[in-house]
C-alpha cells in the first residue's frame, strides 16, 4: 500500500505527469501547459514567456553612403582619388574589354 492508497471523497487518485507516481488530487499542482505534478516535480513558467516584443524600425533615411574626401576608389583599371566616385560605365566597359580578351 502506497500513501495515496486510501479513500477520501471528493479526493481521486492521480498519477503524476512527470515522475508517473502515485498521489491524491490535493497533493498534485497543474502547471501553466496544464499538467499535473508533484512538489517535487514543479516548475514555475518561464518570466520570460510572457514578455511582448515590440516593432523596430530599421528603415533608413537616405540609405547612400557619403562621399568622404581623400577616399581612394576602384574603378576596375586605375585607383581614382577625391571625391568624385568611380561611374558605372567607366566599370561596364572595363569588363566587357576584359570578357572579349578571355
């Protein structure tokens, strides 16, 4: 005979949902997913379960990158310096000259 083998009215045994070991009703704790569990077996849920996340914005204004003064370049044949910045014809022709060559 175990400790939950005796009558009690209004007091069923149950059998606990983690450790699968006998109890009364009145001994076993329902946790938040809904099971039933002895002290031995309880946990508290997680604080962090029942945090809300909120929306960042990860928009960009002007998402451009500014044009730095004695910034070197590549162009694809030759380093430019300054602040203009290299075209994308002056590259377009470059490797169309180099795809023709191979």
């Amino acid at each position: 005979m175990g400790r939950a083998d005796f009558y009690e009215h209004g007091d069923p045994n149950m059998i606990c949902d983690r450790c699968g070991k006998k109890f009364k009703k009145s001994m076993l704790r329902e946790t938040w997913d809904h099971l039933w569990v002895c002290d031995k077996d309880w946990e508290s849920r997680q604080p962090q379960d029942k945090l809300r996340a909120f929306r960042d914005n990860q928009s960009f204004e002007d998402p451009r990158p500014e044009s730095v003064a004695g910034v070197t370049y590549w162009d694809g044949s030759t380093l430019t310096s300054g602040l203009v910045e290299p075209s994308t014809d002056t590259f377009l022709e470059t490797n169309e000259v180099q795809a023709e060559d191979l």
